[in-house]
C-alpha cells in the first residue's frame, strides 16, 4: 500500500492541508503564555496560626501538635513540616502530585475545624491556610520609599490601594507585603505609675476596648423622615486615646497619657524593610497558574505610572526586580538557536544533494512540522519555555530526516533515469514503513517518560510531548507533501548537464560509499573482533556511568541571588538591624549588583533576615551568579554572630514540603525522643562542618535563645486567690504586643496594641515591677507569688511528620558534585554512629536527586523496553528489534565519554539527551535493516548481500540524517547567552553519542544482523518453522 500516492495525484489538496496545518499552529504561537520552565503544579498547603506572646515550645506543644495529629489523618500527604516561634506556627503539607489542591483543601479546613477544641482559648482567630505553589518564583518585587512617610504609612498604601490594584491585573496571583505592618495605635505602659495609681493592666485594656466600639445604632424617624443614629464612638488617633479616663484617683480623673506613652505606630515593630539604602516596604508579586509571565510584567508595568500618580508626592515606587527580562533573552537566545539549527540542516542537505530545487522540498517540511507543533502544544495546555524551545531544536534535525529519506529516496530512482512522478511513487512507497518504523518507535522513547511519573513526568512532560507531536507531523509532511514536490520540482536526470555542485556531491557521495564499502568488507570477515568491539562497548557504557560525576540539575543562572540571613540564637531586633545592614552594604558594593532589596523580623523571627539580589545582566557582569557568589563570600566581612547564606535563585524550586532552606540542599534530623535529637543534631553538625566538599552550611549551633522561666508558688498564689489565668493575662498584658481593639476605617481595620514601655522589657528583673490582682481586689507584685529563673531555649521548634526535628543546609563546594558531596556526608553521618531512635533523611533538591538516582536505569530500562515491543510487532519478529537496538550502547559511550572528558556533570538534562539519542540512534539501523529485508524478500539475496548492499544504498541518507541532528544540537552546544546552562549538556550529550555512534553502528550493526539471522535460523529450525524470508512480512 502506498500511503503518498492519493497526495502526489492531488497536489492543490495536499498543499491546502499543508497550509492549514501551519495556519493552525502559527494562531495557536500566539496564545501560547511565555515561561521559564513548564508550570510545575506542587500540591502544597501552608496552615498559619498565631498566639502572641506564647514561646516556641508552648506553640508547638499546644498549636502545632493538635494541627499536625488532625492532619496526619488526611489522605494523600507526602511531607509534614512545622516550624514554632514566638507567637507563631507554620504547618506546610505537600500532597502527592496527583491529588487535586481543591479537595485537599478542603479537608484541611475540615481538620482545622475539628482541632477546634484542642486549641488554646486564648486564640484571636482559627488558624488559616492558602494554597501556594513553591516552585514557581516571584515574577516582580516593587519598593515603597519615600523620604516623609514612615513605614507604618508606606505599608497602609501599599496594602489599601497598590496590592489591590496589582491584584486586578490579568495574570497576577497572590500579592505579598513585607518590610513593615499596618498603623496602629501603640499603647506603651508605665508599671511604675500604674503601681502607684492602683491600675491593673486589664483595667487599662477594659477602658479601651470599651471607649472604641463600631456597633450598629439603628435609626429614628417620624411621618417623614428617617434619621440614621451615629456616635463618636470610633476613635482613630492617637491624641484621641490620650485622654481617655481609666481611673479616678480621690476624685481626680486619672487619663491614659499620665500612665503610657500613646503614639501613631505599626502592629509590629519588629519588621523592617529596605531598598538599596532607603527603608522601604516591598510587593512581591507571584503569577497566577499558567499565565503569560511576560503579558502579565508588560501589563502591570503599564499600570505602575497610573499606581504612582494616587500616591503622594512624597512616595516612590520602584522597580526591586523583574524576572521578564532575563526570561526574554533566554526565550530569544532560544529561537535564535532554533533559526541557526534550521539554517545548518537545510545546509546539509543542499551539499549533500547539490541542487538548491532538491533542498528546497525539505526545508519545506521543517516550518510546516514546527509551526503545526504549536497547535499541538496549545491544545495540551503547554507554554513556551526553556525546555519545550528545546524539544523544538532538537526536532529541527529529526523532522528533516523523514523528507531527508524519502527526497533521497526519489533522488535515486531520478538518477537512476526513473522519471519524477513514477520515482515519488516508487521512492515514497518503498521508504514509506521505513519512516513508520522509525517515527513509531522514535515516539515510544518519548512517551514512555509520561509513564514514570513524580518530578520527572511533571517537568518533562512537556518537552516530550512536543518533540513527538512535531514527530508525528514531520512523518503527516513527508508522507504528503514531500513526494508531492518531488513529482514536481525534480527534473529528470540528464547526463552531462550536471553543475559543478553536483559534480562534487556525487563525487564525494562515490568517494565515501567506496571507502565505506572496503572498511565494510575487512570488518565483514572479521565479525567476531566487530562483535567483541560491540560488548567491550556495553561493559564501557556501564564504567562510565559509573565514574561520570552527576548532579541533579544544572545550576541556571537567572540574574537573581537569594540571600538569607542568620543570627545567632536569641538576638534581639535591634542587634540584628546592624549585623544586616553590613551585609547589606558590601553586597551592594559588588560591581556585578544592580539592586539589593530584602527585609528582616516578622514572621521570621528576629534574627533571621531574607535578601534579594538582582544582578546586572550577563552581558555587563561577564561572571555567572554562581561565580559572582563565590566572590561574595571570600570579600564578605565577617561579623559576630550572624551568617549570610547566598544561592543562585533557579526557576524550579524543590523541597516546597519544608521550610524554606537557606542553601540548596539540606538534611533533616529526626527523633521522636527530643532530648535524643539535640544530643546527636551538634555531632552531626560538628561533621559536616568538618567535610571540605561543603560550604556555606548553615545550622543550629545549640539551644542559644535566653528564656526566663516564671515559677509560681502554687500555694502561695491559692492562698491570696490568685490564679495561673490571672499571671499569663497579665504578662500577655505587659510583653507580648496584644492586640487589644481594632479600628474601623473606609479602606482597612487596624489595631489598638498594648505593651509595657520597651525599657521596662529589657531585662527579666523588670517583671517585679508587674502586678496581679488578688481576690480581695488587692494588687501584689509578681514576685509576692514567684520568682524566675534564666535558661537558654529554642528559639524556634521544628516538626517533620509530627516528630521533632532540626535541619542542616549547605550548598556544594567549588567543584564537587551532588554525588561526590552526597557520598562524603554518608560518610561522615556514618562515622558519628547514630542511634536507631535518630532517623536522617535528605530534603529538597538533594532528596530529589536521590530518587532520580535510583530510578534512572530504571527509566532507561523502560525506554529500550517500548522501543523493542513496538518494532517486534511493526517487524513481527522477536531478533530484529535486538538488531536495531544493539546500535545504542555506543551512542551512550559517545555521550558520557564526551561529559566526562569536557569535565561536565551527568544530569536530567544529559538523561533527556540519551532518550533521545535512543531515538535517533536506532533510525540508522531502521534505514539499513529495513531495505536488506525487501532485499531478501523481494530479490532474493542472500543475507550477507542484502545487508552490505543496504548499508552502501542507505549510507548518504544515514550520513545526512546524522549530520542533520548533530548541526541542529551545535547551537545548543555553543550557546554562551542566557539560558545556555540548560541547554549545552543536552548539546553536548547528543553530539557526543551521534558522533561516535555513527562510526561504530555502520560496522556493527550489520554483524549483529548476521549473527541473529544465523539464531534466528537456528531458533526456527529446532522449531520445525520455515524461515523464509518471504514468510516475515512487516506490518
């Protein structure tokens, strides 16, 4: 059957088809959103609840632990996490990647719901969840400064009118404020003058909270009208809360401002932000799922001029950082790459043939196979990005291949004197189960990856299904329009009326098929050495895996560092604020730095600080930012009791299960036996602190937070008719910034908060002064009923599935490699000798490179596996498929030979490249295997005649095929713009494997099918079957 012939005899309907193919694709180009990789849907839900005052351990024993026992019965969780501060809990819950974010959801507002009654009472709301996605990064961080304004201020704009706006924008998603808190009314207490008046500090907070009320009051009207009743019961300020009377004092009016400092300040004074070197209060801005990042920047960009002129004269708003510039160079280096693949393949060929007209048919075939990609890619829901760009590129030099055959394929036949339309038909019907067997089993490879599920499927499923739907089109083309053109634009053959180009194409196609066919020959009678040379090859493939160094991904450089901040245990706010601002100031002195933004306390913790480093573009810096990192850390000043943690922000993001690590890796501690865990957690630090693989680690170097411990005479404070309810409300009072009354605006609500004046807060003997009321109404002081003892404490508290646990970060040292690093702290965790009760488990990217580890033979394995079952039924013989596929284990020489000798790293990247080197690879024997079987069925030639006669006959297409993916994967091995660290070791790894595999497989490959004729024959005799050759019709 002839699949070409109805389109050769209808050339207007196959060039109609054709051009609705590329009309379909080039209007799906133009919805398809931009991004850096393909949108990575990790389903995570973070549970944030708060209690302030309360310590780390009492929000862990009685916040956390009931949250995390109600959760650990939910269906579909993979990774539990909590971390307890002061006055906060954050339970994170990673589910498995296949379950809907919805559902899950909803049965964790469920479980919140239900944990209800196991919660402290003294709780000002339930805690809540949102649903978020830790693999995608910010796309936009805008700044507040301004040179009038305080914070408090900056924030109220920022909140009220600029995240609202933002949030409008057609594909912005959460809006996130840091760097200060909302205004609020700051009531700082006198103890002292409360004492001598006789004030208790729950008289003070009654008097407010009832002075500010915001009820309904109805309305009063006669026949008439209709009055609406208001009151000045709302008050705003903070000269409106001064006046106030909390106590009359023998007739005299005793007022708030003779007791307290009041003033116009923010719910926490521990949160500050900053902007180069101005103050400031920062937006960060995350997409929604699968939107256009560069439409979505573009649009909020337009809006910034309208968002400034509503702000005050006084306020600017500035760009911090904006992913869409480095997104765009990458995505444009990309299309460049694939324009110049595109120009090499059609080069080949035009040199391979000599004839402009001949090589015009294939250069054909490549934009309608692209173009008709887009379809495909918009109808899956795809994006344009860093890796399905690839798949394109690397397609440029497959879907040339099947015009490549089939124009070959008819050339000869012209050649031969066959005229062009007889050729097309004869040519596209003998090539024509040729390109089905080659295509077919091409996009098993590629499909098999949907099938191995977890990071893998997820990241590159898109880069799979875009290279076999432009397989699939590529093989609609060459089946259609190519023979159609060759019926037409192919003149007959005329000897003597060649031009000088020809000349030499033929010449040089005679020279090379008379040098193969001698090389052939000697191999021919020496097959046994040929198929020695083929397993030394495999034990080779097995020795390099080995001892080729591997990573997990390679490390991108997106323009952006991330910068993290440590203090040591228990620092206070105001000691940290100068230990940031060193760093702060000597990372913005680098000539590689743009902009440095970032902010310090809040949820966070007062000794920790967050930073964000935009670079100057790659072009300007002529460092890579892992580069301008190590030259960071050698110049950073060092400063007492504070670490600063650099790494290279990346577009995917692992370990969203966990809190964010400061480093690329971690390792995670774990015991259900606490006193266990921080006796080993130092040694096994003290370890790793000792391996020259690792830098910038960071981890807790002991139990560093001070912590004063009230201890209660019990039977004292019964006997005066105190209760421990009394002493927690008062210090909750006095220490822990309660938020006592909310003020109703227009646009927000804000706070009414209360505390001890700050000097009364900066040392445990300030607790005397603090006093409680006994049951008679008398006030006694605190130290009547205790006395406190000092002790050091944590100051956060961290669960990983609902047993304790602490973590160690760290990046890789200069040169070491995940494995080789990896390797040296098994080692080391090994030497320490760890109890059976302390478990340590690897987290974020290094837990994902281990699980890709194991599974990689395993997916290889997978791979051969579709390929062989799908050419065993096309061929419907069980030794053909191992004939085909004995062509690959050299193609895996050639692609680890040339990473290891290039001093490279085997990653996902470089495994991508060898499922499609197994792809590839194989057509080279299709092309020969497939005509030396028509040769014997057809002409009755003896194996050894038909299998050398096809390889001569198919050497120029093989030549050009080969050639034609190797030029295409050259950019991508010379790309030095941005983007390239993704794109070179796919380069690298196809070249390397097209290379040397191409030499090998013109030998080996025909002995290999001498070999399995002679089992084959052998397998049939002993079982009483024919074998003739005629009896194996493929499909």
């Amino acid at each position: 059957m002839n699949l070409s012939g109805p389109f050769i005899k209808r050339p207007v309907a196959t060039m109609l088809l054709s051009l609705a193919i590329m009309l379909l694709g080039g209007v799906s180009f133009g919805l398809l959103p931009v991004s850096p990789l393909p949108q990575m849907d990790f389903p995570v839900i973070v549970v944030q609840a708060s209690l302030p005052g309360a310590s780390p351990e009492v929000m862990a024993s009685t916040v956390a632990t009931p949250l995390e026992r109600s959760f650990g019965a939910i269906a579909g969780v993979n990774t539990m996490s909590s971390r307890s501060s002061q006055g906060s809990t954050r339970v994170i819950l990673q589910f498995d990647l296949d379950r809907d974010i919805n559902g899950a959801a909803r049965e964790v507002q469920a479980a919140i719901n239900a944990s209800r009654n196991l919660l402290p009472s003294g709780m000002r709301s339930m805690p809540t969840y949102k649903k978020v996605n830790p693999s995608q990064a910010p796309i936009m961080v805008l700044s507040l400064t301004s040179d009038v304004l305080e914070k408090g201020q900056l924030y109220d704009l920022a909140s009220t009118i600029l995240s609202q706006s933002l949030s409008q924008v057609q594909g912005v998603g959460e809006v996130q404020i840091g760097g200060s808190s909302l205004p609020a009314v700051r009531i700082e207490l006198e103890p002292q003058s409360l004492n001598q008046y006789g004030v208790a500090l729950d008289d003070v907070r009654n008097t407010i909270a009832n002075a500010n009320v915001r009820r309904p009051k109805g309305s009063v009207e006669d026949d008439q009208r209709l009055w609406q009743v208001q009151a000045n019961d709302q008050l705003e300020k903070a000269k409106d809360y001064e006046s106030l009377i909390i106590h009359y004092n023998n007739g005299a009016a005793l007022r708030l401002k003779d007791v307290a400092k009041v003033s116009d300040g923010v719910e926490d004074r521990y949160n500050s932000g900053f902007f180069n070197d101005d103050a400031a209060v920062l937006l960060v801005i995350n997409r929604q799922a699968g939107a256009n990042i560069i439409e979505t920047v573009n649009e909020i960009k337009a809006q910034l001029p309208a968002l400034q002129a509503v702000l005050p004269a006084s306020v600017k708003l500035n760009l911090a950082m904006d992913r869409s510039p480095v997104i765009k160079a990458t995505l444009h280096e990309a299309e460049m790459t694939l324009l110049i693949a595109v120009a090499l393949v059609i080069l080949v060929v035009f040199l391979f043939l000599g004839n402009f007209r001949a090589s015009l048919i294939p250069t054909l075939a490549v934009p309608v196979s692209l173009v008709g990609t887009f379809a495909v890619m918009y109808l899956y829901g795809f994006s344009l990005n860093n890796l399905s760009l690839m798949a394109l590129i690397l397609a440029t030099g497959l879907v040339v291949d099947d015009a490549i055959v089939v124009l070959e394929n008819i050339s000869r036949h012209i050649d031969e004197g066959v005229p062009p339309m007889k050729a097309a038909y004869l040519g596209a019907k003998e090539v024509g189960f040729t390109l089905l067997s080659m295509n077919v089993s091409l996009v098993a490879v590629f499909l098999s990856i949907l099938f191995m599920g977890g990071i893998i499927e997820s990241l590159f499923r898109e880069f799979s299904i875009t290279l076999a739907a432009a397989i699939v089109v590529s093989l609609v083309v060459s089946l259609t329009l190519t023979p159609m053109l060759c019926a037409r634009w192919l003149k007959p053959h005329t000897p003597g009326r060649e031009n000088r180009l020809q000349r030499w194409s033929r010449r040089t196609n005679d020279w090379m098929v008379g040098k193969y066919a001698t090389s052939l020959d000697w191999v021919l009678r020496h097959k046994r050495l040929t198929l020695l040379s083929l397993f030394v090859t495999i034990g080779v493939n097995v020795a390099l895996y080995v001892v080729v160094p591997k990573t997990f991904m390679p490390q991108q450089d997106t323009g952006q560092l991330i910068g993290f901040v440590r203090g040591d245990d228990g620092l206070s706010f105001s000691v940290m604020q100068p230990k940031m601002e060193t760093f702060r100031r000597a990372v913005l002195k680098d000539e590689a730095v743009e902009s440095v933004a970032g902010f310090i306390g809040g949820n966070n913790g007062t000794n920790n600080a967050f930073m964000l480093v935009r670079l100057k573009p790659i072009k300007e810096r002529n460092l890579s930012a892992q580069k301008v990192i190590e030259r960071l850390r050698k110049e950073m000043p060092k400063v007492p009791g504070a670490q600063l943690m650099l790494m290279a922000d990346q577009d995917l993001q692992f370990g969203g299960g966990r809190e964010q690590t400061t480093s690329q890796y971690s390792y995670i501690l774990q015991s259900g036996d606490l006193g266990a865990l921080r006796e080993w957690y130092p040694k096994v630090v003290t370890a790793l602190r000792a391996l020259p693989e690792l830098t910038a680690i960071d981890a807790r170097e002991g139990r560093g937070a001070q912590q004063v411990t009230l201890i209660v005479d019990r039977d004292q404070a019964k006997r005066l008719g105190v209760d421990m309810d009394m002493v927690t409300a008062v210090l909750n009072n006095a220490y822990s910034q309660r938020q006592i009354s909310t003020i109703y605006d227009s646009l927000n609500q804000y706070q009414v908060v209360m505390e001890v004046n700050p000097k009364y807060a900066q040392d445990p003997i300030t607790l005397k002064q603090v006093q409680v009321i006994t049951a008679d109404g008398a006030r006694i002081p605190l130290s009547t009923i205790a006395h406190y003892e000092n002790s050091l404490e944590d100051d956060r508290v961290s669960h990983e599935g609902q047993f304790a646990s602490e973590s160690i970060s760290f990046d890789m040292a200069e040169g070491v490699t995940v494995e080789q690093g990896t390797a040296a702290i098994e080692r080391a965790i090994a030497k320490v000798g760890l109890p059976e009760d302390v478990i340590v488990k690897v987290a974020g990217t290094a837990d994902a490179f281990a699980a890709t580890q194991k599974s990689q033979p395993f997916m290889i394995l997978g791979a051969l596996v579709a390929v062989y079952l799908v050419l065993g039924v096309l061929y419907e013989s069980y030794i053909h498929p191992l004939t085909i596929l004995s062509t690959l284990p050299s193609a895996g020489v050639g692609a680890l030979l040339s990473i290891y000798a290039l001093g490279g790293e085997f990653s996902l990247i470089s495994l991508l490249g060898l499922f499609l080197l197994i792809g590839v690879v194989k057509k080279n024997a299709i092309l020969m295997i497939d005509l030396a079987l028509q040769l014997e069925r057809h002409q009755g030639m003896a194996p050894l005649e038909s299998i050398r006669s096809a390889c001569l006959q198919r050497l120029r297409p093989i030549l050009m095929t080969t050639l034609a993916a190797i030029l295409g994967a050259l950019p991508l091995l010379l790309s030095r713009a941005e983007g390239a660290e993704m794109r070179q070791p796919l380069g690298l790894t196809i070249i390397g494997g097209l290379i040397f595999s191409q030499v090998l497989t013109l030998y080996t490959t025909p002995v290999v099918y001498l070999y399995l004729d002679k089992l084959r024959h052998r397998f049939n005799k002993w079982r009483g079957v024919r074998t003739d050759a005629a009896l194996e019709t493929p499909l």
